[in-house]
C-alpha cells in the first residue's frame, strides 16, 4: 500500500540547487533513511513533506485518513508554558479522542437515548483503536523514558537537549501511520538511543528519517535514500547494503568521469584550431566538448589526500587525576576519581544524561573547579576541546576566513603543510562554499567548521564532546579516519557506538552517584561482557531456584529407587555426548568472541547464543547430577 508518493519535487536558494526533479516513494511498513552531505537539503526536504516550507517544483500526495508526526531538528515550543501545560493543550490525535469520549459520557449523563448511546459506543471504539484508555500512563512512561522527570518546569528553561527529547515524546505518543524524523539520536544517550531503535524497528509505522547515527540506521532502517549532487538515489537495503552499492555506483561514475578526461584530452587539439561551427556536424562536436569537459570536473571527493595533524610533541608527563570529586549540592557527580593518562590513549566516555561527563571535562580543561583532589597536566600539553556550546560565529564572515584568522598554513606532518583552503577541502568544505558567509551554513556545516577551529591549531590532547552531533555521514567518516591516525591522546564522549567501537582502546562507563568504571575495551566489547554477565546471573538465580524447589520436594514414601532403568541408562550416556557437543560448540564461540573482529552483525548473534548454550548445558548438566546419584 502507497503511503507517500514524490513527484519531480525541487528546491533552491537563489544559485543554490538543494534538489532537482527528484522522485521517489514510500509503502507501508517502509522504514528509510535518508543519507547526504550536510547543506544539500534532507532537513528542506523533510520540512515540505511535513508542510513547513514550499517546493520550487514538484508535488507530493500523503495516502489520505493516515496519521502522521514530524520530529523537527531544532524543535520550538512556547517558552512560558510548562511541560504539563504543553501536554495538555497539544494538538494530539488521541487527546482528541479522550475529548471526545468525555464529551459523548457527558451528552449521555444529561440525557440518556440511543443517539447519546450511538456516541458513546462509537467513542469508546475509537479509545480501543487509539489505545487512549491509559494514555496518562504511557505519558509518564514516555517522560520518564527520556529523562523529563519535572513536568511543571518551564519550556525556556529547558536545555536544548531536553526539548528535542520532549519533542521526540510528543512524537510518538500517538503513535502515527507515518514519522519524519530529522536526527532523532541528538542529545540521547546510547540507552536511549538502543530503547528507541527496538522501539522503531519492531513498530509497524512507515518511517522517514535523517540519521547519522550508522549502527541506528543499519538495525532500523530496510531502504536508504542517497542525496548527491541533486539527484536521489535508492537501496533497497540496511546501511551495510548501501556501502557496498554505492562504492560500485561511485566506481561505475568516476570511470565515466575518466572517460570524459580522455575524451577532452583527445579533442582539445581540434578545439584550439578554433573551429567554426558551420555544419550541424562540427557544431555537435564543439557541444559534445563543452558536455564532456563539465562532466570531466563533476569527480568526488578527492580521497587519495590524507591528512595527520603535526601534533605538538608530547613529554614525558601527560595528565594525572588524584582522588577527584565534584558535587552540585547532594548531588554527586564525581568521587574520588584517579587515573594516570598515558601517550597515544584514545578513551570513549559513556553513561546517562546528567552524570557528570561533561563535567569531567570541564574540570581538565580548567573551565570548572573540582571540590577535592588534584590534577596535574603536562608542561608541553595543549588541549583541544570541543564543547557542546562553543558555536560560536560572526555571521557576516566568510567560511575561510574564519581558519585563516586562526592560522595561514595547517602542518601536516613533518616539513610539510597545506593550505587553509585544501583543510577545508579536505572535511568537505568545497571551494566555491569556502566563499560564502557563515550565515549561509547549515547547523551540520557550523558543527563541521567549529571542529575544524579545534583542530588547526595542532593540539596534542584532543578533547571532543559530542562531536558527531548533526554531521553528516561522509563527515563522520573522515572524522573517524583523521582521529584512528592522530597521534596525541583523546578524550571522546560520544553516542555514536560506530565511531566508538573504531576508535577507543577503552571506556570510562559514568555509572551514577560518582562512580566511574575503567573498562579496556570497545562499546561493542563492553556490551557483550554486559549482555554475558546478566545471563550469568540469570543462570544462578534460576539454578539456586531449582535448587530450592528440589529440596523442598515431598520426600517419595515409596521404596527408594536404587538403580536405573534401562530407558533412564540411555538417558545418563545421551546426555555425556550432549554435554561434551554443547561445552566444545560454547569454546568456539567464546574464542571468536576474543579474535578482535569488527563484524558487530555476527558478535551479536554468537552472544546470544552462548546465552542459549549456557542455559542448555545448566538444565542437561542437573538432570545428568541427578541421574549419576543412582550410578
């Protein structure tokens, strides 16, 4: 079933084509994400669809009787209201079926006959279909799911993080047909963000979403919509898919491209001779020319330049933590906390929102006093820190002179540099965009542009707060390229688990009231020692639970069993093969589990079914027990 269809849809700013005749679809159940470079329009896109802006050209057609949501970038509330105000005038689909089945049992307590009873029942009907009769709780449920525990707070006090996740919850409550989601994984946690990828990829609504988050989009997502150069191109498949198609598309492209140089290279002699297009022959030649030459320079990106940061030299004596701690209040957020850095480290930090991540960076930076505790910093380290608020821009700017301010050649390595214009080539920044004013950037450039201030200045000690944050994927991509070979340490608080599990050697896990873990490993790492450990404590409970049950069995008043029968003979040798199969298919997968690979796909499914082995071998392994008694 046609849910959405696009037709020939278009839109510009002045020059700026954003998309050109693009076309395409969407079917129930479909679950899509839409992939591009920052400022080529997803979010323009996104916002005509939901009717928040107008196409230049084009149309689209909605199913009609479907219900829908939209999930903004930068949502916007009125600032005065409370959440619970919010929550009460809000134009919600099952709001309005609560109204109106109030309104049908109060026509009906005034005057009881069939019409009131017609709506009474009809509404009652609509409560079932909505699943409104405990929409209250799910409101609570939803709230507390994301953190908003204060209901009766004011919108402007909020921080931009709490009202994307207040918009998200408004967004699903009603749980509509079909969602538009623009980066809905900003400002979650990974908990958050693992809830709300089970959610969605087990619900029957139709999706279409802008995500950079790569592991999301992959559990999520059954088709991918590509973005480049104003035309659109469809997968019909996860994110793994897409990566291998699109290399042969680009492949298939860039031979063209070659082609097109050699033609230009071929003709261009004919061309100097300054031909005359007197005959329809040579006059089709000078247009193949032209045709060909414009194609010649449409390549992509530019990926044989790889760029090292020369990074101040770093000393013996880098950063050394002792006994650190930070409260606000009765709220704790750092105890006692130590740990010596050591050179080249690369350390992810995880945990809930409101742990005191941030916190701890502040503290290193110098930006925030500790309350105890002493921190002593190298004399030769620099620090680049990437915070949540340092956007900030003169609007009236041009892109490159916001780096050549900073710097007029970035060192790249030994004895040698490029220029300010290559680096930004480099992170995607083209030339023709490098002359434009800042005020023309889409939050994902601004992002990507505050990133690049952090790194020009060759800092020996990076620290990144949230980095991937509105970055479209070709970004992240280069991003994880350029901090594998960075040869200074960083300090990552990150939720994208992609870029976490290729580049961190080990995790600080924020665990709440002050408590910070050391785990050596990767998230994925950390995941399935997680995953392994709550089996291991479901298999105890349910031995000792056995256990119990098997000592509190009434004792059997007939004559005691003295030996077994022949069936139960057979049995006891069964289960030592059994046994011995299970113990040595459980060894296979605990040594693929160690062997280093990045394969997350098949790490998940050996997890899970260790989890299955252990189970299996506990129940064979206590009838087997019970049977040896009698031998």
């Amino acid at each position: 079933m046609n849910y959405l269809s696009v037709e020939n849809l278009s839109k510009n700013y002045g020059e700026l084509v954003l998309f050109d005749n693009i076309s395409f679809g969407l079917s129930k159940g479909d679950k899509v994400a839409l992939i591009a470079k920052n400022g080529t329009g997803k979010s323009s896109l996104l916002k005509i669809l939901t009717g928040n802006d107008s196409a230049d050209g084009g149309a689209f057609v909605i199913r009609n009787g479907l219900t829908s949501a939209y999930l903004a970038q930068q949502p916007e509330f009125d600032g005065e209201s409370t959440i619970a105000e919010l929550l009460q005038s809000t134009h919600s689909k099952t709001l309005e079926i609560i109204r109106e089945y109030e309104n049908a049992i109060e026509a009906q307590t005034a005057i009881y006959n069939k019409q009131t009873q017609n709506a009474v029942d009809k509404a009652s009907a609509q409560m079932d279909f909505y699943d409104a009769w405990n929409y209250e709780e799910r409101v609570k449920q939803m709230l507390g799911r994301f953190a908003i525990n204060e209901i009766n707070k004011k919108i402007k006090t909020l921080s931009g993080g709490q009202k994307k996740r207040l918009a998200l919850v408004f967004t699903l409550l009603d749980k509509p047909d079909l969602l538009f989601l623009d980066e809905p994984t900003n400002h979650l946690d990974i908990k958050m963000i693992e809830w709300l990828e089970n959610y969605l990829s087990t619900s029957s609504t139709t999706l279409l979403m802008v995500t950079h988050d790569r592991y999301f989009l992959d559990k999520v997502c059954n088709n991918i919509l590509e973005m480049s150069k104003g035309n659109i191109h469809l997968y019909k498949g996860n994110y793994s898919y897409f990566l291998e198609k699109k290399a042969e598309r680009e492949s298939a492209e860039q031979m063209a491209i070659d082609n097109s140089k050699n033609y230009v290279r071929n003709e261009l002699d004919w061309m100097r001779r300054m031909p005359k297009a007197r005959t329809t022959k040579s006059k089709a030649r000078i247009d193949s020319f032209y045709k060909a030459e414009e194609h010649s320079q449409s390549g992509v990106h530019d990926k044989s330049l790889k760029i090292q940061i020369q990074a101040k030299r770093v000393g013996g004596k880098i950063l050394e933590l002792e006994n650190v701690s930070k409260s606000f209040g009765s709220n704790v957020l750092i105890s006692d906390f130590n740990y010596l850095f050591k050179r080249g480290e690369k350390i992810g930090i995880i945990g809930p929102n409101g742990v005191g991540k941030t916190t701890l960076l502040n503290i290193i930076t110098g930006s925030l006093q500790s309350d105890s505790g002493n921190i002593t910093t190298g004399e030769t380290i620099t620090y680049g820190y990437y915070s949540q608020e340092g956007l900030k821009f003169d609007p009236n700017k041009k892109v490159i002179d916001i780096l050549t301010d900073i710097a007029e050649i970035v060192k790249v390595g030994k004895n040698k540099t490029i220029t300010v214009s290559q680096f930004l080539n480099y992170f995607l920044f083209e030339p023709k965009v490098q002359k434009n004013y800042v005020s023309t950037l889409s939050g994902g450039e601004l992002r990507r542009l505050y990133l690049l201030t952090i790194l020009i200045k060759n800092p020996n000690f990076l620290i990144l707060d949230e980095p991937t944050n509105d970055l479209d994927i070709d970004t992240l991509n280069i991003l994880e390229e350029f901090l594998s070979s960075f040869q200074g340490c960083v300090l990552l608080v990150s939720h994208d688990r992609y870029l976490m599990d290729r580049l961190v050697d080990h995790i600080f896990l924020f665990k709440g009231e002050g408590k910070i873990k050391d785990f050596y490993g990767n998230y994925t790492e950390y995941r399935l020692a997680q995953e392994a450990e709550l089996k291991k404590q479901r298999t105890l409970q349910s031995s000792l639970k056995k256990q119990e049950q098997k000592e509190t069995k009434k004792p059997i008043k007939d004559k005691p069993k003295t030996k077994l029968t022949y069936n139960e003979t057979q049995e006891h040798k069964q289960l030592e093969k059994e046994i011995e199969e299970l113990e040595k298919e459980k060894s296979e997968l605990e040594e693929f589990l160690n062997s280093g690979t990045q394969d997350y796909e098949k790490l998940e499914k050996a997890s899970a079914r260790i989890g299955t082995l252990i189970e299996s071998l506990d129940d064979k392994t206590l009838r087997w027990m019970e049977l040896e008694e009698y031998l």
